[in-house]
C-alpha cells in the first residue's frame, strides 16, 4: 500500500503542477481492497500542492461512523467516491478534477469528444456522458447515477462539471487524464476557428482506439518522469 499511497499523492501534486487543481476541492481515490470497498482519499479541504502519502484517508464504504468523526472526507467525495468504488470495483483509481480544456468540452450544450486526431481518437468508445447537471454532487444517489453513467467506460464527461477518469493504477489513470485534456484543448481550439471539423469516420476512430493499447507502457514511463520532477 505504501506504493499506492506514494502515486497517488504524487498524483495530486502533478495536478496542481499542470494547473488542473482549484482551491482546496476535487478528489483522487484508489481502491485498496479487491472489492473496491475499502479506498484511500485525500482529506478535506487540503490543498493538492501539500498533499502527503501519509496525509491519505483509508476509508471503508461500510463504516456508517466515517462521517461523524473529526477528520471526515468531504461529503461530495465520500458519497461519489465511496459508491463509484463500490459499484465499480474494476475502477481502481478515479481521478476527478476541473482541467479548463475538459471543462469548457463539458460545458457545451453537445460535449462530445470528436475523433479529430489521434488523442482525441485515442477515447473513442471509451466515454460515457452525464448530461444530467444538479449541483453539487454530495448523495448517494448521485453517486449512483455516476456509476450508471459512467457504465462500462474508463472516462465521464459530467457536463456542466469537470472530467472523472478511472483506471487500473494511478499511471494509467493520470496518463488518460493526460491526454483528455490535450484532447479537449485540441477539439476546443479547433472549434474556436469558426471551421468546419474533419471528423474521423467511425472506422479509422476504432482503428486509431485499438493502435493505443500497444503504447500503454507509456503511462508508466511518463508517470515515472513526471514524480521524478517533484
């Protein structure tokens, strides 16, 4: 766990780096237990740029006392974290964040990511969307209807909102959170020259999709990189 603990908190901080933290909201988890059900996440209100492996919360979705105690998570984070890794234990980190170029994707009235180059294509059946905006995401419920939307996909588009990813450890979830930002700054800035986009079709979109998955390794590496620079 001591690995976890050290990328994910690592994660938290190259996301302030990159400019993807604000103020002292957003969350990051990772599943520790096979189930999902027991995770780590960071603790309320602290700021990405200061976070610790050991400043870390170890929580259990099944202990009802979690939020009655002096150093409870966030509401938002332990109603949406907390179901999200329950009803998806594939889901061994999600990353949740407010990256500007994912944001204002989502916050067109169609936020589609188009397949308009090879990192916009690089998601292309990997995206489920949320269209169903209503506040602050802090119940159960809600938390619900995320893993629903979400469904069997590795990325939601909340529109409105932000950008949650998932995957099988924190590099490769940061390396998706990586690349969707590029991919929405591509896409925004191509729609801001007023011109009509040239769409991949469908064929060449999947083919560009399945031609990613031999570069998985990349994650590693970069991740690697990017914690050697803190």
């Amino acid at each position: 766990m001591a690995a976890l603990r050290e990328d994910l908190a690592a994660a938290f901080r190259l996301c302030h780096q990159f400019g993807w933290s604000e103020s002292v909201g957003n969350h990051f988890s990772a599943a520790v237990s096979d189930d999902g059900r027991q995770f780590l996440l960071n603790p309320c209100w602290q700021h990405f740029a200061t976070i610790d492996p050991d400043d870390l919360l170890l929580l259990d979705v099944d202990d009802d006392q979690t939020m009655l105690g002096d150093n409870a998570p966030d509401p938002s984070a332990w109603a949406v974290h907390g179901t999200l890794h329950r009803e998806i234990p594939a889901a061994r980190v999600i990353l949740h964040c407010h990256s500007p170029y994912a944001t204002a994707l989502a916050s067109l009235e169609d936020p589609t990511l188009l397949p308009i180059d090879n990192n916009t294509a690089r998601f292309w059946g990997r995206i489920g969307y949320d269209l169903e905006f209503g506040g602050i995401s802090d119940s159960e419920a809600e938390g619900a209807h995320l893993a629903q939307a979400i469904g069997d996909n590795t990325v939601l588009v909340m529109r409105n909102h932000g950008i949650t990813v998932t995957g099988p450890t924190v590099a490769d979830a940061f390396e998706d959170l990586y690349f969707f930002e590029k991919a929405a700054q591509t896409q925004i800035l191509a729609l801001s020259s007023g011109k009509p986009l040239a769409v991949l079709n469908d064929d060449v979109a999947k083919a560009t999709a399945e031609g990613w998955k031999s570069y998985r390794g990349m994650a590693q590496r970069h991740f690697d990189h990017l914690k050697s620079t803190l």
